[in-house]
C-alpha cells in the first residue's frame, strides 16, 4: 500500500503523497469535467450529487475541493485503507521492460483475505469498476462509487510511477532532495506533489486555474484523445516509457536500470540512492514539467471519453 510520508518544503507541511497528490487528482478532474457530454455531466452530477462521500472519512486534501468531480478524484486515496485496494492503484512494470504479458505484473482481481488488500493492480481494478459503473442494474450507490474509482484510476494510470519501478517500489525508495531541501524525499512523491506544487507556488496558481491553462494549451491534441480507442494496456506502456526516458533518465547522476527480479529490498535501494546525492533541482524541473503536463492533460481528455462512453 503505498502510503507515504513527504515533508514538504512548501511552507513546511507535511503531506502525504498520493498519486498525483491532490492537485494533481483535480486537475485531471476538471479537465474531464469541460468535455463531458451532456448526458454524461448529468449522470456523472446526479450520480455523485445523490450519493455523497462519507462525511466521516478523514480526507487528506484540504480544504475539501468544492466541485464534486474534483472532490471525488481524490476519494479513493483517502478510502484505500477501509476499501483493501490499495493495490488497485499501481502496477509495478519492471524498468528496462518494453514489451510483456501485463498479467505477469497484475495479480487478478480477488477478495481481501485476512485484512490484506484485495489483489488486483490498476489495469484490472479500472475495468472492475468500469464494468459497475456501466451496468444500471446495480445500485446507484454502487454507481457513485465506482464512478470515484473510474476517475481517480484513469488519474493514477497516467502517473508514470503508478506503472514502472526500478526495484525501488515505483521510486518510493528513490532517496532525494527537492530543489536543495536538505530533508529527504523521494522521486515518487516529486512526480505525485512535489515538482506540481512547486509550479503552483511560483505561478501563484490554484489547480483549477493550472487546469484551465493545460485545457486551452493541449486542446489540439485533445481532441484526438477524445476520440482514440479506450486502450488501457497502451495507455500504461505510454507511461512506462516516460518513466524510462524522462522521471528516471533524467537524475543527475543518474540511476541505473535495476534488476527486473526481486532485489535486496527498499533500505539498499534508499541507500544506493542516497549515496548519488541526486537533487530535483529547476533544471530537471523545467524538462520534467512539461511530460507531466501532457501526462496530466492526456488523463483528463482521456476521463472525458471514458464517461462519455460509458455514461451514453
């Protein structure tokens, strides 16, 4: 389950980083939401309007977003631990790999067994909740669920550390600096919060605000993505090779590929790591900043289909 813990260098909160973090989650989100059909808007407002999130669940990002759509892009973070689907969220695709059979790395879908979590990865616990939100004999809160899932797993599949590790535990375990912090974090939380919050901070931006831009800027192409084929299988390999070529291939010093196989463990990765002194500093930032734009952009396009697909 892939919790973890970054002390942030903004303002000096500590958060926890999830995949694309807050920010992220809601910007993909919104983007979505500006290419619903009207169909698929009603649906998606009357779905989640009709079944409201447990007030009870403590939830990480806050304040807690106002627009339902991005609010329900972050439930299932926040829901992980009570729902066992934390593996839901990831799939670990061995850096150095380019072509597999994805079953190999995606243990099928099954129930929580002695309060573990359920098996299953991204890949198939999207189409698991796909399949329910599809099907109107179910219940409509079964539906609101599963439209949380749908929302935040489409967000989590265009993470590129949500589909690759270099035996680091998808760059958990990849020790670093942010921007000469001397606090450690690691490359996961850079590319879930980090290098997103750091843009934010300097343009004084909201992520309704970031999203609306990358809305205007990718609109082009956006409109291929609309209306591409739903391939998940692509779209994860899609962000695999961004992990090879630009969240790992750009470190300075860089690190090298990992054996595929089960390695030593975090700790000797963490101190591998460590050891090289790698910082995100503006450099890797500026080159970094632009796939996770595209990446973030290609998720909401990418949503936006989906529900309209699914919610005719």
């Amino acid at each position: 389950m892939r919790i973890l813990k970054l002390t942030a260098f903004f303002g000096g909160l500590a958060a926890n980083a999830f995949g694309w973090g807050c920010e992220g989650h809601q910007i993909v989100a919104l983007i979505a939401q500006s290419h619903l059909t009207p169909a698929a808007r009603a649906e998606v407002d009357q779905l989640l309007k009709a079944n409201p999130i447990d007030p009870s669940l403590r939830r990480f990002c806050q304040p807690v977003a106002t627009d339902p759509m991005a609010d329900a892009a972050t439930w299932a973070d926040d829901s992980k631990r009570d729902e066992k689907t934390g593996g839901w969220h990831y799939i670990d695709i061995p850096r150095g790999v380019e072509h597999a059979d994805l079953d190999k790395y995606c243990p099928a879908i099954g129930e929580s067994k002695d309060g573990k979590d359920r098996p299953g990865c991204v890949l198939n616990g999207l189409q698991y909740e796909l399949d329910i939100l599809k099907d109107k004999s179910r219940t409509t809160a079964e539906r609101a669920t599963a439209l949380r899932y749908v929302i935040h797993f489409v967000g989590d599949m265009h993470q590129p550390l949500h589909t690759t590790t270099n035996d680091d535990q998808g760059g958990n375990c990849t020790s670093l600096t942010l921007f000469g912090d001397s606090r450690r974090a690691n490359l996961h939380a850079a590319w879930d919060y980090g290098i997103i919050g750091h843009e934010l901070k300097q343009d004084n931006e909201t992520p309704a605000q970031l999203a609306a831009k990358l809305d205007t800027q990718y609109r082009s192409d956006g409109k291929h993505w609309l209306q591409e084929k739903t391939d998940l299988p692509k779209w994860l390999w899609e962000g695999h090779r961004v992990a090879d070529e630009d969240t790992y291939g750009k470190l300075n010093p860089s690190l090298p590929v990992a054996p595929a196989e089960n390695g030593p463990g975090c700790q000797a990765e963490r101190e591998k790591s460590s050891a090289l002194h790698i910082d995100i500093d503006e450099k890797y930032a500026s080159a970094a900043l632009p796939v996770i734009h595209e990446q973030l952009a290609k998720a909401g396009y990418r949503l936006a289909d989906v529900l309209n697909r699914t919610l005719k």
